[in-house]
C-alpha cells in the first residue's frame, strides 16, 4: 500500500515522502508540531486488524512515558488520512493522568492507516500508526 508507505516517510519526517494529494497529513502535521520532527516508536496504537463497522472502532494508544512531573506526555492526537476531517481527537495530559493510556472509538472512512502524534514535556514528538480494514466506511461526507 503505497499510500501507507508515504504516511510512515511523513511521520518520520522524511522529505521525500509523496503520499496522495488528497491524503496529505504534512500541512498539518507541521502545525501540530511548529515545523519539528517527529520520530518513529514510542507510540502504539492497537485496533482490530478488521473492522466490520467504521462507525465505532475501538482503539488503544500507549505511549512508553515515566508520567513523572520531569517526564510526561502532554498531548496525543489522532489522525486519519482519509477522513473529511482528518484530525480525529486530541488528548491532553499531564504527570497526574499516572498512564499515558487512552482507550476510544472512531470513526472510519475506510482502510487506512491512523496515525498517532504525540508530544512530550521535553518537546520532542513521536509516532505510531495502526493499519485498520474497514468493510462499511463512515464518515461519507464532511457536512
């Protein structure tokens, strides 16, 4: 899946990745991060490899974080590259949340891969992406 390829490249900050114009997440991924790189790991995004519905689909992201008052997760924000809108959700965190873990339902416009963003106390973002086939899309329209 070349497209999938591409959002990796991007969220790895690669220069050269070309994913479709209609699915470029770079503009906004540069606003999320103020132009910053993002770097690959941290993050895990787990969901169901098949999902019958794309009108819920459960999802849990772990970000490996201490959760201490030096070393938090500040924010995670899911992305979908074929959603109308393509910011999904944004969480905001602190050393008081105890686990950087959220558990959720989204809502799917067919196969794709959705990326996770995170941003640490030290100012440093990270990545993490799961595939998810959908059979019944949502989201048809942006209205």
């Amino acid at each position: 899946m070349q497209w999938m390829a591409g959002l990796w490249a991007l969220a790895a900050g690669a220069a050269r990745a070309q994913p479709d114009v209609a699915n470029d997440l770079r503009p906004l991924i540069a606003e999320l991060t103020g132009g910053a790189a993002v770097n690959p790991g941290r993050v895990r995004v787990e969901t169901p490899r098949l999902a019958d519905n794309g009108h819920s689909v459960p999802m849990k992201l772990v970000v490996e974080s201490p959760m201490t008052a030096a070393d938090h997760v500040l924010s995670i924000t899911l992305l979908s590259p074929r959603n109308p809108r393509p910011l999904m959700a944004r969480f905001v965190l602190g050393p008081r949340a105890g686990r950087a873990e959220i558990l959720t339902r989204v809502r799917l416009n067919g196969t794709q891969a959705v990326l996770a963003i995170v941003q640490l106390s030290d100012g440093t973002f990270w990545s993490g992406s799961a595939e998810v086939e959908v059979t019944e899309s949502a989201c048809l329209d942006a209205g």
